[in-house]
C-alpha cells in the first residue's frame, strides 16, 4: 500500500567492547527503493542520539527499508559503520512502533538501533526542487491538509 514511513533513529550503541575511531561524524542514511535519504550527522562516542524525523515515500512492491549507520569522513567518500534491515510488511495504518534492530557490516555484528517508526497510507508529498543537484524539499500532509512534517534531503 503507498503512503509515507516516518523513522525517526532515536539512538545507537555500536561496536560492543570494539573501541570506534577517535574521530566519529556518524549520520544515519535511510534506503527505500531508489530513494536514499541522510539524516544530520551526531555527536560522537559509542552511543549515538539524533532527534531528526525522515520521511520516505512508501512503495507497494518494498517490503523492506535499510538504515546505515555511516561515519562522514569527507564529501566524497563516507564509510558503513553499521546497517539494518526492517521489514516493512507488518505495518498498521498510523500505529507508531518503537524497536531495537540489530546492525551488521560484513555479516559481523556492530550494535543496535533504536527506531520509531510509523506509517500513513493517506500522507502525501508536495515535493520543491531547491536546486539542481539532489537537493529536494517536501511537507508531508494527510487527506485533510494536516502537515506532518517536513522533509529536507
């Protein structure tokens, strides 16, 4: 069923007794389909908290959405700290689910994410190019003009 997924990463613990690099800019990068959306980036320490909201656009034929937990070394190259996989098939309409997913790289296990998700088949997009690249602006509206949120990617 189309609609809009709100995620909302709360907050991560990874790499359990591995220390992280000194040097962490971790960001969460939500992947939907074709669609693939980086929230800001977060202090750092081996527990990570945002409190950013990303809507993604849901597709009928996705069954599945994957977070990765990314390290911003440089515009040009970020690395995978961590990714999970939630399963978006057991969704109700507007129920609001909050669980810890486990993340991997490589098969290996690097810590868990904490995420609030809810989902509304009747939300909507009203989509503004902000420019040329990437750059995409939305507020996100039920069938009655109630806005939800809005997103910046």
């Amino acid at each position: 069923m189309p609609g809009t997924i709100i995620l909302r990463p709360i907050q991560a613990n990874l790499n359990q007794g591995e220390p992280l690099p000194t040097k962490v800019d971790p960001y969460c990068m939500i992947i939907l389909g074709d669609q693939k959306i980086k929230s800001p980036a977060t202090k750092t320490g081996n527990v990570f908290e945002w409190n950013e909201a990303i809507a993604v656009k849901k597709i009928p034929k996705e069954e599945f959405c994957y977070v990765e937990i990314k390290d911003r070394k440089d515009q040009t190259c970020d690395g995978t700290l961590g990714t999970c996989k939630i399963d978006l098939t057991g969704f109700d309409d507007y129920a609001k689910v909050t669980k810890w997913y486990n993340m991997y790289q490589d098969e290996k296990y690097t810590g868990k994410i904490l995420i609030e998700a809810t989902f509304s088949p009747e939300a909507y997009w009203e989509p503004e190019r902000l420019n040329k690249k990437t750059t995409e602006k939305a507020i996100i509206k039920d069938k009655q003009g109630k806005s939800w949120g809005l997103y910046e990617g």
